[in-house]
C-alpha cells in the first residue's frame, strides 16, 4: 500500500505528505491526478474517465481519455498505482465499486 498506509481520513498533513513523496517518486504525474488519486483512494469519490480506465486496467480507455499531460505520464501513473494504492481498490470494475461502496 504504500504511500496511503495508516492514513484512514483525510487531513492536511496526511494529504501534503503524500502528494510531496508522490511527486518526488513520479515527477512525470500531474498534481490533479495526483489528488485525484489521493481523493478517490482515501475519500472514496469516484474518479473521472481517464483514471477510470487506469483503475481497471483498460489501456483502450485510459489512452482514449488521457490529456496530453496524463498520456505522457501513463506509465509513471500505471506505476504509481501497482506501488502505492492498496490494490483491492483498484484492477476491476468490480474491486472499484466494492471500494467505492466502502466495502
């Protein structure tokens, strides 16, 4: 898990903590997705189109939705989530919504 371990609800210093070591790790990730990710993993709000297909490993819709900065940061982005993210949240459409539901 990574990066999110221990962290149960969000707060400032937990949020800054994690996006400053993310963005030293993957400097290539836009600080919105960043957040998004931080946002969808710790809050559980659901993600847009694009992080949607990285989550469930569809590369057809992640590439298809990707703005030219999310296209150039695909793998740092594939990768951050293999190491950081807790990964019963994220690999299938089912694992997402059993997340999202805070199962």
């Amino acid at each position: 898990m990574g990066l999110f371990v221990g962290i149960r609800e969000d707060n400032d210093k937990d949020r800054i903590l994690v996006l400053t070591q993310a963005k030293k790790c993957y400097p290539a990730i836009p600080e919105s997705t960043l957040s998004a990710i931080y946002r969808y993993v710790v809050l559980r709000i659901p993600t847009g189109d694009f992080l949607y297909g990285v989550l469930t490993n569809n590369l057809i819709e992640a590439c298809g939705q990707a703005d030219e900065f999310n296209r150039v940061a695909l793998f740092d982005i594939v990768s951050f989530c293999f190491n950081e993210i807790p990964s019963k949240c994220w690999r299938t459409k089912e694992a997402i919504i059993e997340w999202l539901n805070g199962k």
